[in-house]
C-alpha cells in the first residue's frame, strides 16, 4: 500500500516537473519574441531556469515504474474438438512494457471477443493487485481456427489463435473410424442408422441410436 503511494507521488512530480520544463520553455520563446530588443536578458534568465528545471526532471526520472502495458492472452489447450463442449482455459495475463508479468494498479476490466466457440464469461476483471484472470472458452461444433482477442482499456492485447478440430465419426456397426460426410462404412458397407429410439453413450455421453455396437462419436464399443 505505502510503495503504491511512493510510486504515485513519483509519478506525480515527474509531471510536475516535465509540465514545469514546457511552461518555461514556452514562456522564454514567448517572452523573447515580445521584447525582441532585450532578447538577450530574457534568454539570459529563461534559458537557464529551463535548463536546470530539465535537468531536475532528467535526474528524478525512474524508469523502474512499470505499469500494464499489454494483456496477454493464453489457451490450455489450443486444440479442441468441434464438438460444442469441449473446453479450453483461458487465462488473461498482465504484462508490462518489456513483457513481464505485472500486478494489476486497479481492477482492470478486460473484455474478451472470439470469432468462434462460447466464452464462459466475455468479461473478466483481473482484481487489483492481482496479475491475472481466468475463463473457459467451449468449443463450437464447427471445425476450424478463431481468433480469440482481448480489449482493455490502454493496453495492448496479444491475441491467439485456437483450432477447433474437425470431430472423428465412428461406424455404429463395426467401430472403423469414418469420414464425417460418408454415407457408408468403408469397412463393413453398412449405413449409419436413423432409428426414433436412442441410448446414451457411457463413455462420451453423448445420444446415439439404440441399435449402435459402437458409439458414433467416441468408438466405444456398447453394452449388448
Ligand atoms: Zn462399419
Ligand atoms: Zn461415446
């Protein structure tokens, strides 16, 4: 709490100072224009007064002060199957100038936007103090890769890239894995079945025809 107040004032009087240094600078171009005869005795006092006020500013100038300058983006895994639920964590990381994990000065708000997939929450606050934030980004059922990116204000976002990946199908018959748009097993030639009654896959939960040997979406093989 008190090194946050130190760095503060820091801060502040820096302003002072650079504010300070313009103002004196201005005035003697100022003044010097106006009493163009006596150019040299405004000179004489605004110059110097300028030079020192910089070189005070110059000396108390610390470029340790580091605050959040980019909000970086990161997904465990990258890879996940188009399959409407898989789950990627997203963890939105703080960052300073060079790069270095840096600690929140205030609740930061960082809006996320995907061009694909569901985000658990599309806003995440990284709580003062703190260097990061996390969310769950689910999977959609189309296959391909989104740009995931994040916005805060006066901060730079690294965005990513995820590939959502196109989902295996799998013979309810004979269990081969299956192109997704064949109509028929290259293995045993039989069709996928479009019975009313279904049952639920043990393995992957997912619904599947009652008749399925094999699940059409894990390849597990069903109880008989
Ligand atoms: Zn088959
Ligand atoms: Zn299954």
């Amino acid at each position: 709490m008190l090194k946050e107040q130190k760095v503060d004032l820091k801060i502040n009087l820096n302003m002072m100072l650079l504010i300070l240094t313009i103002a004196l600078l201005a005035a003697t171009i100022v003044l010097a224009i106006l009493f163009l005869p006596k150019v040299f005795l405004v000179l004489g006092v605004g110059g110097p007064a300028t030079f020192i006020t910089a070189f005070v500013l110059l000396l108390s100038w610390n470029p340790k002060i580091s605050m959040p300058a980019k909000v970086q983006l990161q997904a465990e895994p990258k890879e996940l199957v188009a399959d409407g639920r898989s789950k990627s964590f997203i963890t939105i990381q703080l960052l300073d100038k060079k790069g270095k994990p840096i600690a929140a000065q205030d609740d930061t708000e960082v809006k996320l936007t995907t061009t694909g997939g569901k985000l658990e929450s599309a806003f995440v606050k990284i709580p003062k103090g703190m260097e990061k934030a996390e969310t769950v980004l689910i999977s959609s059922k189309e296959s391909g890769k989104i740009d995931l990116a994040a916005d805060a204000s006066g901060l730079d976002s690294i965005d990513i890239k995820l590939n959502f990946l196109e989902k295996s199908r799998y013979c309810m018959h004979c269990g081969t894995m299956m192109q997704l748009n064949a109509k028929q097993c290259q293995n045993c030639g039989k069709t996928p079945l479009a019975g009313t009654d279904t049952k639920v896959c043990a393995n992957c939960e997912e619904v599947i025809p009652f008749a399925a040997k094999f699940c059409s979406e894990c390849g597990a093989g069903q109880p008989v």
